[in-house]
C-alpha cells in the first residue's frame, strides 16, 4: 500500500481533503529534483476546460506534426512521444498522470528531442500541483461548466483551478506567456485577466469568429477571420463545438508564426479522434455515434448537433459515474429526456455504488421531461444489453447515441464487498469494492449491428 492510501485511511475525511495539495505538491517537487527538471526548456501548451480538451489538444498536436514540428502529447485517450511511432493508447484512466509519472514521461520526450509537448491538463492536476515545474508557454481554454464538484466541492474552486493554467502560463517568462480563451464563455474574463497576452476566439464572438460556415456529418468548413487575415479551415471533426476548437488550434499556429496554408493544412490533416463523434457504420439504414460527453452541458450541445442530422428518432443511451457528481444525473436525465425519443439509461463505472440507484436518479429527470418508463424509457444496467437494445429498436434514419465512455477499454463495477464497504472513502484499486472489466463502446456496437444485420 502506498504512502498516500495509509494517510487516507488515517486522517479523517475533511482534514485529508485539506491537506492533500501539498502532499501533491512535495511529491511535485522531489518528482522535479529527481529527474533534473525534465521539461526545462521544452515548449509546452497547456489545454484544459470542462469539454472539449482532448479534441483541441489533437487538433493542435496534428497541426504542429504535419508542419515539421519535433512534438508530443500527453492526453485522456493517448500519447504521443515524439519517437515516430505515432499517438498510442492511454494506459490510465487519468488524463494528467501523478508527478512521478508525469516527470518520467517528460524526461523520456526531453530525451528524444522533442521540443513542443502539448499537454491536456486538468483541474484536478492544477489543483493538486502536479503540474509545478511544467513550463507552460501557452495556455488555452475551451470552455468552463459546472463539473467534478465532487471534488472540488464549489464552481468557485473549480473555476479557480482551471484559471491556473494561466497563472503558471503568466509566470513563465521565458514563454509565449499566451492565453487562447473561448470567448463565448461566461468565465472568458476570469481567463484573460490572469495573463499578459490574452487572444480570444468564438464562433460567432472573439478576436477570431467563423464565417461562411458549413456543417455536414463528417466536418466543417468555414472562413476564419482576424485582423486583415483570412483562413478557409476544412475540419473533419464534426459538430459546431469542433468548429470551435479549431478556432482555438488556427490561434496556436498563428501565436507561434505559423503561416496561412501551414494553418489551413495542419487542421485539415487531423482525420478523427477516437470516441469522440465517431460513427460505426457496419452498412446500417440508421446511425450510430460514439462520443464521450458526460457532462449535462457537452449532452446539451451534443444532442443539439445532432438534432439536426437526425432524419427520423434519436435514441441515447448512457449512465453516470458513481463516486462523482450526483447532482448532475437527474439533469443528465431531464436532457435526453427533452432532446431524444427513446432513453436508455444505463452503468457508466459505478464503482462501488448501487448502480439501480444511479439509474433511477437519471430516471427522475427523464420522467420530469415527459418520459414513461417500460415506453420509451428503458432503465438496463448492463451496458452491453443497453447498447443491443437500442440498436434492436433502431429503424431507417434514425440515429442511436452512445454517449459517456467514448474511447476507453474498461469499465468499473461493483465488487463482491461494494455494498457493505461503500461507507469508506473512494478507493478504485481496492477488489473488494471495484472490479476493472474489459469494456470497448465501439467494438460492442459494431458486435450488435451485426447480429441485427445477419438475423
């Protein structure tokens, strides 16, 4: 049992939450010491915000890559070391690994003479000082919503540790000290007073806007327009929300001298990123989406999108996290209930959590927005049969919604001891509470689609 599990156990619950920074903190530090400050001189971009992280970062990744940058990537779903082998899956399931981990991989990217590391970090890492020592040069913000308030307990917290970013953007004087922020958002002016060069973007609001837009199921094209200067983007992400990420990836380029057609080519050479509005197409009249939105404000925008491709019914289906926020699952449910015809709810790592309970939280929204279980509103714990039934109910045109696992390969499940053990606090690794199965969103798809195909 590691050190920090033994403290855990020891100190009471609030007192931990308390003091938990500053052990992350010192373990930052001797992470630094030992590995001789590993990013010195690495040029790091730092994205973070609420959605739509690992989309931009890639975006950003891919821009630098085509044009001959020596780069890497740290994200949710992959990594890239620079070592020409390309991006690879995600061992862990956290986006911003411990200090330990984080300095052995920047020390492994320092040594292979990367110079560039855009590096998705989140508000959890930021909060904890996992990230001291990591030289940020350039920050952006996608967006900011209400999310892992579990954790940080008020938006207030939230907000400020993803302000950061900036911060520590702001302080590196050796750096762009740039900060790329939606404009679009509420909390945009919080972001650009926390740093010298602030550079806005946005559909339809910003230092950079999108014009001459045009949406089609799998892309975007449109005209960028700063300044005196014009950028006709083709993005092959769909989605009005990636228009506005790429917004966010032309502004990097431009920031670090890019010109007009490296821009151009840069976005347009990113063909997809897994689990994120990836379509499984096993030759069906109807379509299915694969996306990782979790939170009620990506299914607000999400369901949004794809409103407008739907030719007949939407059917959802999802569940939500044990051991995270509660509050969000009725507003999850009350969503898809208003935007989709048909919900499933379903298990989406309930931990050690009763899962029924979970679900019957998301049915309480969905029931409020005019639902009727056993009608059109299905409550099935197992995700495999949640997905098989939805794509049994599914007719030519309609479009069925996987939403809230998008590229990961696990799912985490009650243990044999989860109930009587569930009054303790969060502990993933313990089996007695959690199990770690194997789990793939799209390869269970494309196994039900094609059962239905040749029934």
């Amino acid at each position: 049992m590691n050190p920090r599990r033994i403290v855990k156990k020891l100190v009471p619950v609030k007192l931990f939450a308390k003091i938990e920074p500053y052990g992350h903190w010192l373990e930052a530090i001797l992470a630094q010491i030992i590995y001789k400050f590993p990013a010195r001189n690495l040029k790091v971009i730092g994205v973070t915000g609420t959605d739509g992280k690992t989309s931009t970062s890639t975006l950003i990744h891919e821009l630098l890559v085509s044009n001959g940058f020596k780069v890497a990537m740290m994200t949710t779903i992959s990594i890239d070391y620079g070592d020409g082998r390309g991006p690879i899956p995600n061992p862990t399931r956290l986006t911003t690994v411990n200090a330990f981990a984080l300095a052995k991989s920047l020390k492994k990217i320092k040594g292979l003479g990367i110079e560039w590391l855009v590096l998705e970090t989140t508000s959890h890492a930021l909060a904890q000082h996992r990230v001291w020592g990591v030289p940020y040069s350039i920050a952006v913000m996608t967006n900011i919503h209400h999310e892992h308030l579990d954790y940080h307990k008020t938006f207030a917290n939230y907000l400020n540790a993803k302000r950061q970013l900036f911060v520590l953007t702001n302080s590196n004087k050796h750096g762009y000290r740039t900060g790329i922020v939606n404009a679009e958002d509420e909390n945009a002016d919080k972001f650009i007073k926390s740093i010298k060069n602030p550079i806005t973007y946005g559909i339809n609001k910003g230092d950079i806007v999108a014009t001459k837009i045009v949406l089609n199921p799998s892309g975007s094209s449109y005209v960028a327009t700063i300044d005196k200067d014009r950028y006709e983007i083709k993005c092959n992400l769909p989605g009005s929300f990636n228009v506005s990420n790429s917004l966010a990836a032309v502004l990097v380029g431009r920031t670090i001298g890019l010109d007009k057609s490296q821009i151009e080519k840069g976005i347009a050479s990113l063909k997809s990123v897994e689990g994120r509005m990836t379509y499984v197409d096993e030759g069906q009249n109807f379509g299915v989406i694969v996306d990782y939105a979790h939170t009620p404000d990506s299914y607000k925008v999400i369901f949004s999108e794809i409103k407008k491709l739907a030719k007949a019914r939407i059917i959802c289906v999802f569940g939500s996290a044990g051991r995270r926020d509660e509050a969000k699952r009725a507003e999850q449910g009350k969503i898809a209930g208003e935007f989709c015809d048909i919900v499933i709810a379903t298990e989406e790592d309930d931990r050690d959590i009763d899962g029924q309970e979970i679900l019957d939280q998301i049915a309480s929204g969905a029931t409020e927005a005019g639902k009727q279980i056993g009608e059109n509103l299905f409550l099935i714990h197992d995700r495999n049969e949640a997905i098989k039934a939805a794509i049994n109910q599914a007719k030519s045109g309609d479009i069925v919604v996987l939403l809230g696992k998008g590229h990961e390969k696990s799912i985490l499940t009650n243990g044999p001891q989860a109930a009587s053990l569930r009054h303790l606090p969060q502990d993933d690794t313990d089996p007695r509470r959690v199990i770690k199965l194997d789990f793939d969103e799209v390869a269970s798809a494309r196994k039900y689609l094609k059962q239905k195909l040749n029934s």
